[in-house]
C-alpha cells in the first residue's frame, strides 16, 4: 500500500465508527434467543438420539462465535454509547463465552497496538517465530514450537488451555479492576454451570456443552489465527513498523459466504477493524465498499485459507510465511544473500582503497 492511501484511510472510515443501538439491539436478540433456544432444543433431542443433538450443537457453537463477536465489540466500547453498558453487556457475555471482559480487553487493545511488530510480540497473539529466531533456539524450544504450531494442538488443544484453563486465572500485574473482572466471570461460571448440572443432570450437561465449546474455540483460535497469518502478511521491526500499514496489509479480509459472514459478525473484514477498531461489526463492510485502497486487501477464501496450516515460521529474508519443509532453502537463500551484500561491500571498499588516478586502469 503507498503512502497517499495510508494517509486517507483513517479519515475515510471515521463516518463508519458511530454505534447505532437499534442494530446493536437487534444483533443481541438475533444473537442470543436463537442460542437459548438451540441449547434447549439440544437438550430434548438427547431424549430422541445423541445424533440428532450433535446437528443442533455445531449450530449453536456457531452462536457462541457470533457472540463473542459482540462482547468483542463491548471491548473496543463501540457496541453501545455507554461505557457502562459496554463493560456490563460485555461481561455478562464473557460468561457464556469462557472469556474475562477486562482481562482480554485489556490483552487485546496490546494486540492492536502491537500487531505485526517483531520487536513487541507476546500479548494477545500467537505465537510466531522467525526464521533467525528458530534456528538460533535451544533444542527444546524448537520442539515446543513445534508442538504448539500443530494443528491438533493449535486448533484441538487450543481451546482447551486457552478458554478453559488460562483465561481462568489473573495474568502477572494485572490491576485490581482486570483481577476483580476476573473473579466475577469465574463466580458467575461456576454458578450457572452447577445450576444447569443440577437441572439436567451433569452428563447432558457434558453432552451438549462440551462439543459447543470445543467446536466454538476451535473456531475462534481459527478466525484469529487466519486472519493475521497468510502468506503475504505484514511483519516488521519497531523502526520499520507503521500502525496502518499493519492492519490493512497485515491483516486479511476473509471472503465468507453470506451465511458464515453473518454468523462471525463481519470479523472476515479485519483489516477495517484493525484500522479502526471503533467501527461496529455492523458498520465493516460498509466501510470496506466505501474505500477503494481498502477493497485492495490481501482477500482470501475457505479454500486458500487452509493453506495457512502449513504456515509455521516467518522468513524474513522474504518476508512471507514458510513451513518446517521450506527452512533449509531459507537458511541457504539467506545466506547467499548475506554473503552476496558482504562481496558487495568488500568490493566497494577495495575500489575506494585505490588510489586517486588509478581507477582508470581496473
């Protein structure tokens, strides 16, 4: 993206970015009723066949993404006018999605801050390594990324040491407001979830809300993983890095069919949220259509986008993502490159070694 686009395309989104409660409203009962309402008919399905209710829950795990669209919205304060209604909406949310509001508010506003700078990586994101930096790691290290950028991990064991057990605890200096947010959401999960048990019995309980919340966090960790890391993606160091720059071309728009495009709240238009995260869910698109240098984002589809589970270490030789299988040919390029500039510079300095007057006889 050149430089005259990135200096229009804060102010061309900026009509996009005011809330408008009557969409807000609609979203929350288009949103949660249909959950209720399939979380209960789940339940009298368990009565007819386990088949039958698998159907019903990998619809309502879809729901679940949806909502945490909208306690996403409430973290960014663009959801409702009100700060307050934001932060209660918002943690009320956070309880039917595993997630502590003022915790993930405060990690994620990090995240955008920070996204795709190599010098400021660790809050909010996942974890990614450079070429350089793999190589140079202990043994173990690179068996520990490697472990972690498994699919089975990142996608089936994810959901499980992200929702369940991380998001369960304060993280370290964490202030008294994002520690009591914390134990709020904790209480009120442990509350509803021996209430539910006591009304239906803890093995329906697991039956049905146990495949909705491995089917939904595998589907977030997907939408957010996706959607920073495609082959062409933006990442720089602290001296290089620019903020608009890192959301429009480090962040992709995901072309989803009309259906999933409402079911995950516009998010597939994250270059726009990353470049303004002020702009509503419903106010994305719009805001896309109504920028040209914005229409022009990195667009991928479902099927390139699987493409990006054999993305594992970013080269930034370059500049793109690469798998384990491709390492050895970055090393070597890498190499050749760095011994190619030191040539260059040995030549260089041999030419300005020779003496006035002598040039002419090389």
């Amino acid at each position: 993206m050149d430089q005259p686009n990135i200096s229009h395309l804060k102010k061309n989104v900026a009509p996009f970015e005011k809330t408008d409660t009557k969409a807000s409203i609609r979203q929350l009962i288009n949103t949660l009723v249909p959950l209720l309402a399939l979380w209960y008919a789940a339940y009298l399905s368990l009565s007819v066949s386990y088949w039958l209710t698998l159907p019903i829950v990998v619809v309502a795990s879809g729901f679940i993404v949806r909502t945490f669209i909208l306690f996403h919205d409430c973290c960014h304060q663009s959801f409702f006018k009100s700060r307050r209604a934001n932060d209660i909406l918002g943690t009320i949310l956070g309880v039917v999605t595993l997630v502590p509001y003022q915790q993930w508010k405060n990690a994620h506003s990090i995240h955008h801050s920070t996204s795709s700078n190599l010098d400021k990586r660790g809050i909010g994101d996942i974890w990614i390594l450079t070429v350089g930096e793999y190589t140079a790691s202990p043994l173990w290290r690179r068996i520990a990324y490697r472990i972690y950028r498994n699919p089975l991990v990142l996608f089936g064991v994810g959901p499980i040491g992200v929702f369940l057990i991380q998001y369960r605890f304060n993280r370290r200096g964490a202030k008294r407001k994002e520690r009591m947010s914390n134990y709020v959401t904790n209480a009120l999960l442990v509350g509803s979830y021996m209430l539910m048990v006591w009304a239906i019995g803890w093995q329906a309980f697991l039956m049905i809300q146990g495949p909705i919340f491995l089917i939904s966090g595998s589907l977030g960790i997907w939408l957010f993983y996706v959607q920073h890391q495609f082959e062409d993606s933006y990442f720089e160091n602290e001296n290089e890095w620019n903020y608009v720059k890192a959301a429009v071309d480090g962040s992709s728009y995901y072309k989803l069919p009309m259906l999933l495009q409402w079911i995950t709240g516009n998010i597939g238009f994250h270059h726009v949220h990353h470049l303004s995260p002020k702009v509503p869910n419903y106010n994305l698109e719009k805001a896309h259509h109504a920028s040209v240098p914005l229409q022009k984002a990195t667009t991928i589809t479902i099927g390139h986008s699987l493409k990006s589970l054999g993305f594992r270490l970013w080269d930034e030789h370059s500049k793109t993502f690469i798998g384990f299988k491709d390492l050895k040919h970055a090393i070597k390029k890498a190499t050749s490159s760095a011994d190619n500039k030191a040539d260059s510079a040995a030549s260089q300095l041999k030419i300005r070694d020779v003496p006035a007057g002598s040039v002419n006889l090389l």
